[in-house]
C-alpha cells in the first residue's frame, strides 16, 4: 500500500447514472465505497446546470421505449412484461388531444401505456444522497488519469488528487471508458453520439402534449417533464465535443412545429434552454458490463440512448458481480470483455 493512498473495497471511476447505481448497491451490499468523479457534481450527461441564478434544470429528457412491432412480436418481449397498442390516427388523438393539431397526417401510433417519463436530475440528487448515506464517499474535481496494474491486477487508480486503493475497480465513464481502459490493454467499443435536448416552459400551451411522443418520422421526441417540456433529438458524430449547435437545435424545433404548431405558444430562442450530451454509444447499442481479464477491473459502460433506463439493471448486475454473488440478471447476449 502506497503511504498516502486512501483505500476502500470499491472504486467507481465516474459519477453517471451507471457509477452512481453501481456504488448504491455495492454499499447496501456492505462494501466501502468511493466515487471518483472529475466534475463538482454528479450526473454525468444529465447533470444539472445552473445556466441563469435561480434557473436549475436537468439537461436530458428521459423516455424508455424505442421499439417496432415487429421486433416486440418476434422477440415475444410481451411476454417479458412489454405492453403496447397499435392505435389508429383518431384512437391517436383520444389518448393525446395535443395530436389533434397534425390528426390529417397521422397514420398511427404505438402506445405503451406502461412507458415512464421521470426528471434525471431528482433521480440523480435523491440517488446520490441514498447512497452517501451508506457510507459512499464521493471524490469530487477528481480526474482519473490512469490505472495502475500489477500483474493481473490493478494496484491503484491514479487521480489528480492522489493515489486510491481499493480491491475492486469499476470503471463507468460512458463515453470516456475506451481510453481509460486501453491503458491497461483492455478495449471496448465505445464511441460518443451527440444528442441536444431543448427546453421550454410549458405554461403558455395549454394543450400541450401530455405523453411523451416519440415522432419516428421526424426524428424528434417531445416529453413533458412537470411544469417544462423538453424537445429532443439528432444523433451527431462530434467526437468528444458536447458543444450544443444551434442549428441542430433549429432543425428540431422545426420539426417540432410540423407536427405540432402549438409548440409555437411556449418557445422562444430567447428563453428556450438549449443543451447537447453524448450518448456512449457501442456497436450493438447494448452496454458493456462485467468483469475485465484483470482480476479486480470491472466495466459499466456504452449504455447508448438509454443510459438512465438500463442504469439500475446494470449498476445491480455489476455490483453483483463485484460483490461475487451470482448475478440475477443473466449476462447472456450483452457484448463480452475482450480477453488478454
Ligand atoms: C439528448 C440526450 C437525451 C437522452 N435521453 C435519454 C432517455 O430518454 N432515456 C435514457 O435512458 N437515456 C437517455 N440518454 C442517454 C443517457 O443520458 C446516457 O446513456 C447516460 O447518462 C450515460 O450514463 P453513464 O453513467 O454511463 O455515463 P455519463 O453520464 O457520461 O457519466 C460518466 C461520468 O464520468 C465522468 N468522467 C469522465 N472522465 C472522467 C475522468 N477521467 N475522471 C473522473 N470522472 C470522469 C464524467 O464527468 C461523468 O460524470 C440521453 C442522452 C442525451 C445526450
């Protein structure tokens, strides 16, 4: 042990969604836990900002299911608990008034009424307050710069505020996890995909949507979130450049207004919140988790365009397998960790 290294069970390098779930649950499992997490606060790519004194709003917009019929049908995922109805375009506008606006080119819609809509920033607040309460100690303005590995181990993570030790490593850094990881010789398949999100008041469009709507056509999702309403979209290859662009922005509210030219009521450029993030995107869109070719190294990362959704899963799965208990999620059909 290095004289001036702090030292816990665990270390999760990364405070996300899929750190924050993963230390959760190794500290109910009576590990020592810290986080390690370069920014003063934790999130990751649905941190919250305070982008005007007074003005706090988290910057992503959360809905759960992306899925065609035909996939549901031949997966049988119905069978696993997905519930939707195919629903005509006048059966579209009696779930959803707001539809009423657009009801000439409608053809349908996919309902899942079981579908959930949730603001990340008090999910991430009240998570990160649960698990500080079990003992989780956050290492806020802490850089991970690299792992030291001894053998098939790792010995120590290095950080820009010292050395940590801990028996376990997890490494959950979305979109930054590849160049951590290729240090050590492990390699995943993780690239950044920007997304920007818009978000307005609501108040002035009393109509306005209360479902969340995915548009397929039109590449857009509007989600009511409280008193807000979020416009989100686009998938942009920027490398690590998290930058909003304003004409992207442009580009979804003009679909937006296609489909619903009430929006119009609520949105102003000068007031509208406009932010981007990047979606730590792998090959198969599905994330990768377990247990490296070093011992002691695991992996919670490339959860894609549902980071939030899959973060509780996969925080459990990992943290089971960290903890050495038989994972209850089966690891079956999720990329594997390349081995040495
Ligand atoms: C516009 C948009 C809309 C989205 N909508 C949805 C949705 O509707 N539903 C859904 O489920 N998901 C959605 N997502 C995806 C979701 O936000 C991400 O998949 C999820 O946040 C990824 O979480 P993570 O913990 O894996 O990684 P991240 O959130 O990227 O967290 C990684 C953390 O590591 C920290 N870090 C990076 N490098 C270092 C270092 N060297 N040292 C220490 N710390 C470091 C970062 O600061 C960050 O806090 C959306 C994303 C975007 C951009």
């Amino acid at each position: 042990m290095t004289s001036n290294a702090r030292r816990f069970d665990a270390v999760i390098i990364g405070g996300g969604h899929n750190g924050l779930t993963c230390a959760a649950y190794l500290a109910a499992a009576g590990l020592s836990v810290c986080v390690a997490e370069r920014r003063h606060v934790v999130g990751g790519a649905a941190v919250t900002e305070e982008f005007h004194p007074g003005f706090r709003n988290s910057t992503a917009s959360y809905t759960v299911s992306l899925l065609d019929p035909q996939v549901i049908r031949e997966l049988k995922l119905a069978e696993h608990g997905l519930v939707y109805e195919e629903l005509s375009a006048e059966e579209c506008v009696a779930h959803e008034g707001a539809l009423s606006e657009t009801a000439g080119s409608l053809v349908g819609a996919l309902y899942f009424p079981r579908d959930e809509v949730g603001d990340c920033h008090k999910f991430i607040q009240g998570l990160a307050r649960h698990a500080q309460e079990r003992g989780v100690k956050f290492l806020y303005e802490t850089t991970v710069t690299g792992l030291r590995r001894r053998g098939r181990r790792i010995a120590a993570v290095l950080t820009s505020q010292g050395p940590v030790e801990a028996d376990n490593v997890v490494v959950a850094l979305g979109s930054f996890a590849p160049a951590l990881l290729r240090q050590v010789g492990v390699d995943v398949l993780i690239y950044p995909v920007k997304g920007v999100s818009i978000t307005v008041a609501r108040a002035p469009w009393n109509d306005a949507p209360t479902h969340a709507i995915i548009d397929d056509a039109r590449m857009f999702g509007l989600v009511p979130i409280g008193d807000r309403l979020r416009a989100v979209g686009t998938a942009e290859i920027a490398r690590y450049d998290a930058t909003p662009s304003p004409a992207r922005a442009q580009a979804i509210i003009e679909k937006v207004l296609q489909t619903f030219p009430g929006f119009s009521r609520c949105y102003s450029p000068a007031t509208a919140k406009v932010w981007a993030g990047l979606r730590p995107v792998s090959p198969s869109g599905v994330g990768y988790m377990g247990r490296t070719w070093i011992e002691n190294l695991f992996v919670n990362a490339g959860h894609g365009h549902l980071g939030w959704t899959m973060s509780c899963g996969a925080g459990r799965l990992v943290a089971d397998i960290v903890a050495g208990r038989a994972p209850e999620i089966s690891l079956a059909g999720f990329p594997r960790l390349a081995a040495a």
